[in-house]
C-alpha cells in the first residue's frame, strides 16, 4: 500500500578516507571554518524509507543520513531528528538522543523530542505583540505565554522532503509554508530546513524563510541529547558554554529584560567546564535558561562543548545565533522511551541556538523580525566526536 521507497543518493568516491572520528582535547575550541569542509572527502548517504501514517491521513518519511562514523534519522513529521547513533572512545555506537521507536508517540504530546521549532521558538510573555499599531494575539499553550509556536507549531505539521545537490554535498531539504494567521502570526511564511552530514563528523542544519508580512521568527533544534546513549541522566556531562552573560527570568520563564553575569554564579560554564550536576541544585528547577553567546557577528561560531566522562563522547555546538537555551530536561518525567527506559528528571540536555525569547516584546534584545523582500537564514552544527585519551 506504501511501497517504501529507498533513494540512494551521494556515495561519490572516497577520494581520502578520513579514517577516525574527530578528535579534540579538554579545553580546545577548535575554530571550524563557516563552510563545511571539502566535499570531495564526502562518503554519506541518504535514504528513505515510509514511517507511518499522521490520524488525518497524512504519510511520514523517515530519512537516514549515514557516514562512516554517524547515523542521523530525521522524519518528515515535525523535521524531527529521531536518532543519531555515534561512536564511543572504543567505538562502541550507541543512540545519543532521546525519542521513540515509532511514530506515534511523536504524534500524542511530547516535550519537542529532537523537534524543528518554529514559528518562535521558546517563550512568547502573554502571547501577544505589536507590531506598527496592530497588536496581534498568538495561540497560548504554556500558561498564559505563547511557547515553540504554540499548539500546532511547525514540530506537529507534516513537511515536505527532498534531496537536493548542493555542490557536491547530498543535503536532505524540508520545506513548509506556514500561512497567514497560522496560530496567530502575520504572514504567509515559506521555510526550509536543510540537513546533512559533513566530513568533520558533524550535523549541519540550514534554515531560510521569506515572508509577505513582517513577523517575528525564531526557528531552533529540540534535539535532547545524552551522550552515554540515555539510560542515565545527564549530570555528569561536562559542559562549556561561551557566555559571559544570560537572561534572568521571571516564574514563567520570560526574560526581565536585563542581562545578567554569569561569572561567580551557579550559571558559570564559561570560566571552566562544569558538570552539569555540579550545581544544578543551586538553580531552582534546573537550567532552563538563555545564554547570551559571546562575540556573536551572525557568523558561524563555537558556542558551547560537551563531553561525557565514561564514553569518551563530545558534543561542539555551532551557531550564527545570538543565544542558545540550555535546558536540563527539567520536566522529563519518565516518559517512556526507546527501548522501553523512562525518562526521568535531567536524562537529556537541550542546546537550543536562537533569538533570545520574548523578543517581541523586548526591543533590547537582537531583532526577530523578517520582512517581505528580506531572508532569514540561521545555521546551527552539532559536532559529535570523542575526546582524546590521554
Ligand atoms: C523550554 C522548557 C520547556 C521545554 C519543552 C524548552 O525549550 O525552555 O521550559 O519545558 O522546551 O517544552
């Protein structure tokens, strides 16, 4: 009935097999150019293959994404990353990010599991704006504010997948078209999220939009990674975060307006890396904050490093945003999820790259607002390697 359709892309020649996952040491924030690097090194493959059916009918796509060292599945339902299965210091594969094993828990509420998020991602105050004399009412579904775009936000809609060829470089393309008023915003907006796997062992995601109305747009990745594979928490990862600064928030997580140093405070991952459970206590409910990211120019820079003492595993977070939401699953309580293990409390952490939230409303903070006759373009990279043994 759906027969499934397998595409095999790419899998040019290997001109030099690169050999070993990328390596880093402790402290090293390698600087990575802002263009993946060459190509012709490219040995990964796309396919695809039916997933499942949405309860209006619609069909989903799962696509794999494959090199000699990562596995990424993404499926058209949400732009959801599903799995992405990477090496340990033994090289020992394990699935690095939380989820589920099939669609439909993706398809009942679920806290954004490796989700594209959009139109505004993170929180809304109220959501409501203004915007040249209009005040314009978004759809609430977090208390009173607006949050990752509301009730039917571009995680919980079908999108439309392709393979394009860009230079060499086989890149998975999902496009949307979220129409004017969809859950209260202005403007037919025109998106595309692309995904693909560079040499450096690295996920690479490209989001460009064009509107016909202005309107606010901040679109992240939810992915929730544990890099000891998610049969544990995560608070022995040790995490830096390049930011001197981040937003204090009121108790329904909505920005005061001001910036805040995190220098001597339990917010500090820029002066060291730290455990995340560290001091995790000292911060009511856990992290669930936006960082300020230091030296932002919109061009692609190392914001954040992870690593995982056991594995051997690292994250290196990339990004052209000037903020990111460091979110210790704070919420988590024991859903079930792959494999049958619960998640509970801290079993993931989010890095989400973004504007800061209730931009709307905080003239202060980097602008979100798109325009007709403007693009908007974000790139973020998550990096996966394992860190040198000494
Ligand atoms: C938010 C959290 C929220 C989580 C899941 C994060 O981006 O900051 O407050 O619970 O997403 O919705």
């Amino acid at each position: 009935m759906f027969p499934s359709k397998i595409l095999v892309l790419c899998c040019l020649a290997t001109l030099f097999q690169l050999g070993c996952q990328n390596k880093t040491t402790d402290n090293e924030m390698s600087d990575v150019p802002s263009t993946p690097p060459d190509q012709d090194q490219t040995a990964s493959s796309i396919t695809s293959a039916f997933f499942g059916t949405t309860a209006s009918g619609d069909s989903v796509d799962l696509y794999t994404l494959t090199d000699d060292q990562v596995t990424i599945k993404i499926m058209t339902y949400g732009a959801i990353v599903t799995s992405i299965i990477a090496p340990d210091k033994d090289g020992n594969k394990a699935d690095i990010v939380l989820g589920f094993d099939s669609l439909d828990p993706y398809l009942q509420q679920h806290p954004y599991f490796g989700a594209t998020v959009g139109r505004y991602g993170n929180r809304i105050a109220n959501g409501t704006f203004s915007l040249d004399g209009s005040t314009y009412t978004l759809a609430t579904n977090n208390g009173p504010n607006h949050l990752h775009g509301g009730l039917k936000g571009f995680d919980k809609v079908v999108w439309q997948a392709e393979l394009i060829n860009d230079q060499g470089q086989e890149k998975l393309q999902m496009s949307y078209l979220s129409i004017d008023g969809e859950e209260g915003y202005p403007g037919n907006l025109s998106v595309k999220v692309q995904f693909y796997l560079a040499t450096d062992g690295a996920l690479y995601i490209d989001y460009f939009a064009t509107t016909d109305k202005t309107t606010p747009i901040n679109l992240t990745n939810h992915s929730y990674f544990n890099l000891n594979g998610g049969s544990d928490d995560i608070l022995d990862h040790e995490v830096y975060i390049k930011a001197s600064r981040y937003t204090p928030v009121d108790e329904g997580l909505i920005p005061l307006g001001q910036l805040a140093e995190v220098a001597g405070t339990p917010f500090d991952f820029l002066a060291q890396p730290m455990p995340i459970g560290a001091r995790i206590k000292e911060v009511p409910g856990g992290y669930d904050h936006n960082y300020v990211l230091n030296d932002w120019d919109s061009k692609l820079n190392t914001v954040a490093r992870v690593s995982e003492p056991t594995t051997g595993r690292t994250l290196e977070v990339l990004t052209t945003e000037p903020g990111m939401q460091f979110y210790t699953g704070n919420f988590l309580t024991g859903i079930p999820g792959k494999g049958g293990t619960a998640y509970e409390q801290h079993y993931g952490f989010c890095m989400e790259t973004q504007h800061f939230p209730d931009s709307p409303n905080q003239p202060d903070f980097p602008s979100c607002w798109l325009s007709p006759g403007e693009e908007y373009r974000q790139t973020t990279v998550y990096r996966f390697g394992v860190k040198d043994q000494e």
